[in-house]
C-alpha cells in the first residue's frame, strides 16, 4: 500500500525516510510530512517544510527543536518515522511564575 508524501521525489531509487516536521502557534497545528534521504539531518528536514508552506509564519532558524518532545540540535539525523518538532518560546518561565505564585498565596493567608 504506498502513501503518498508531499515533498517526495518522483521515481526516486534512493533509500528514504518518512518524517513529519510539527509546529504548533497556539491557534493552530502544523504538520508537515516529508520523505528525506536516509542520512538527512534534523536542519535539512526543516529546510524542506520550509519549501512546503513558504506563506506560513514559523520562527524556522531560531526555533529550539527536538524528536517527540526531546530536545535535540538541527545536526542530528532523524529516524524513519520520526516527528520533529519545533518549539515556541515560553510566554513566562515557568519556575518565575511558580515563584510568584508562592509569594501571593503567602501574603494572602497572613
């Protein structure tokens, strides 16, 4: 049974992975599947969603990114399968907000 992959090469021969490249904005989910040569990097698979949606407004070279929520470098190789996922900026540090939280509840019961 083939599936069909946005981004694949036409008659290619060449061993290849399936990977999917995910941002989320808050609003929306975006969910871009590749199909990438074996030995493609986390950055390449990047670059080729890019390609994908060119109109979409994802922060593509400064986002952290990772493997199904761990964090990994735009170096390293993903497996088949793999769903690469870039992350957006926290609104608030958590630990801050937490520490903020502690102080209000302080005052509040004195």
């Amino acid at each position: 049974m083939s599936e069909s992959w946005p981004g694949k090469a036409p008659q290619s021969t060449l061993p290849e992975k399936k990977c999917v490249v995910a941002y989320g904005d808050g609003a929306r989910q975006y969910l871009w599947r590749l199909a990438l040569p074996v030995g493609a990097t986390i950055g390449e698979a990047i670059e080729a969603a890019r390609r994908q949606a060119p109109d979409v407004e994802v922060p593509w070279d400064t986002a952290p990114v990772g493997i199904f929520g761990d964090p990994c470098t735009r170096a390293d190789v993903p497996a088949d399968g793999d769903r690469i996922e870039l992350y957006r900026p926290l609104r608030d540090d958590p630990r801050q907000r937490r520490r903020a939280q502690s102080v209000g509840r302080a005052k509040a019961n004195k």
